[in-house]
C-alpha cells in the first residue's frame, strides 16, 4: 500500500489511536494485556521482544515495564513519531516482510493487531519465526466474534482494508510458517460479552491470542 493511501500515515490517526486506550479501549486493552501476560509466561527465561507492528509504542512500553528488552518495527512515521515521544522501548522504521535483523535475533517476536493489516501475512509470519528463537505471540481480532463483525460493519479506510481470522484459521497459519520449527501451539480468547472479563480457549471471544513455541536449540546450543 503506498503511503499516499495508507491510512496508518495518518498523523491524525495516530493520535486518535493512542487516545482510544484511555477511552473507550480502556477495558479492550485490560483484557488482552490479561491474555498476553499468561501467554508470555509459557516462555520462561525470554527476556528480549521485537514487536512488529508496534504503532505508538503502547504494547512495548507495557513490555517495557513488565522486565523485557524491547524494539518496536513499524512502517508508519506518525506512529513510530508518537512511540519515540513517549519513549520505553528501542524504535524502529520498518516493514513486517523484510525484518532488518539476523535469524533468531530475538527470543520472541510480537504481532499485536498487526497480522490483519499486512500486506502478505504468510510471509509476515515466515519472517517472524526466522527473526525468533523461543516463539512468536500473536494478538488478532476474531472474525467470529461480535467486536469482529462489528468493526467489519464499521468499514472507513482501516476496517474496510482488514482482514480479520477465526482462531482455526490463525492455526492453521502460524503451523505452516513454523514448518519443522513448530513445538507447540496454544490459543485462547477474550473479550466476551460483559461482564465476563477472563480468557477461555473458546472460539468466541473477540480478541484471539496465540503463542508459537518454536525449536530453538542448535548444535551447541542448550535447551
């Protein structure tokens, strides 16, 4: 997409998507930071993070805070102008299908709400699980949900663009990209009707978590 019609360029949108979390996203973003926290905890001992679509940097300032060594990759100057203002993390200019790092240069690689805006997400996968040594995290909008079809409904030039998975589908993916990397996959979901505020492995909740346990250990290398 070029940058002229991209709306992520969008100084305008940037702010608006930093402010959303201290409106009406204040309760989105509990639950999935919830989600991601109990995902994060399956890799004991990571301690450096690439989030790739980091936008304003508000997931890498809360990986930050929670002990992490974090860079943040995104496309968008606006964004990545915002992110650097409020500082936390290590940020970067970038795109998701050329990640400018070496093989296995991060224990874990993040994709935020990044995945349903990617110009090619097989590739934007491959590419993370070449960059990761221990896993990938991932945080997707369920297509099945009702926040889902909801923001589909909503259209504009964001949703319009998205392309949004259901947690079989977001599998099925993460599977090929891992190829004979792959250890293990698990997912679970959140944001379910109030006042249910848990995560459960139910394929309703409008907020898809899953962590990719990759194969990291190489001749020499300890387990």
């Amino acid at each position: 997409m070029a940058a002229e019609t991209d709306p992520f360029f969008s100084e305008e949108l940037a702010r608006r998507y930093e402010a959303w979390y201290d409106g009406p996203g204040r309760r989105a973003d509990r639950l999935e930071k919830r989600l991601l926290a109990r995902l994060l905890a399956e890799f004991d001992g990571a301690r450096s993070i690439l989030e790739v679509g980091c936008g304003t940097g508000h997931f890498s300032r809360w990986l930050v805070d929670r002990g992490y060594e974090v860079t943040g990759l995104d496309h968008s100057p606006a964004m990545l102008g915002i992110a650097r203002a409020h500082g936390g993390a290590r940020f970067v200019e970038g795109d998701a299908m050329n990640i400018p790092m070496p093989p296995r240069a991060m224990d874990l690689v993040m994709l935020l709400t990044t995945l349903e805006f990617t110009r090619n997400p097989d590739r934007a996968l491959r590419e993370a699980v070449r960059i990761a040594r221990r896993g990938v995290v991932l945080g997707v909008l369920n297509r099945r949900s009702l926040p889902g079809r909801r923001r589909r409904r909503a259209g504009g030039p964001i949703w319009s663009a998205a392309r949004l998975y259901a947690p079989g589908e977001l599998v099925v993916k993460a599977r090929h990209a891992a190829g004979e990397r792959l250890a293990s996959i698990r997912w679970r979901t959140t944001l379910f009707p109030r006042p249910i505020d848990v995560s459960l492995p139910l394929p309703w909740g409008g907020f898809i978590g899953l962590a990719l346990k990759l194969e990291h250990s190489r001749e020499g290398e300890s387990t």
